[in-house]
C-alpha cells in the first residue's frame, strides 16, 4: 500500500467557527504533553450555535457515536465552546496534517 506524499505545512490549519456547517463531521486534536508527541483524537458532529437561551458564540458539538444513535441532539452536548476556542477542531485532512507532523516529531525524539 503507498500513501501518497504531501508538503507538511509548519502550522495547524483549524477550522474557523464560520466555516462549521451542522450535520458535519470533524475531529478534536489535541496533545497530552508539551512536546506534541502523544496525541488524542476525537470525532464530532458539529450540532448548531447558540442553541441555548443567552449563548453568545458558542458552538455545540456530539460525539459521532451519541451523535448516530438516535438520542436528540437538541437536548444533550458532548461537548461545546466559544467560537474563538476552537483551534484544536480540524477537519479529516488537516488532522491527519498534524499526525503526520507528529510522526515526524515522534521519529526525531
């Protein structure tokens, strides 16, 4: 099997709160250790924005599992933040940007 190679660039590319549409799937990366090296993923399914009564940009999210099935949506989060906290939500191919950089800096430790 031969992956095809990529330019890595040297900076995360999040997606931006604008760009979030419901119903998509994206992951949360984020890192256990200040090295970057062990990392932890999950995947959610944006749900909507200020879905509750006050929010001021704030994104809700499920986790694709509780997502897919069947509890309503519109009564639990599995996870929510302002839109300006979201740097670690990427979509498919920018997460797997950044575990390929961390397989890089895995091999270099």
């Amino acid at each position: 099997m031969h992956f095809e190679g990529r330019e890595l660039k040297p900076y995360a590319e999040p997606i931006s709160a604008a760009e979030l549409k419901e119903g998509s799937v994206y992951f949360a990366l984020t890192f256990v250790d200040e090295d970057m090296l062990i990392p932890t993923m999950e995947t959610l399914v944006f749900v909507g924005r200020d879905v509750e009564p006050g929010d001021v940009a704030r994104v809700y999210f499920r986790n694709v599992r509780s997502s897919h099935s069947g509890v309503d949506s519109e009564s639990e989060w599995d996870y929510t933040a302002s839109e300006s906290s979201i740097n670690h939500i990427f979509e498919f191919e920018h997460a797997l940007d950044q575990l390929m950089a961390c397989s890089l800096r895995r091999k270099n430790a």
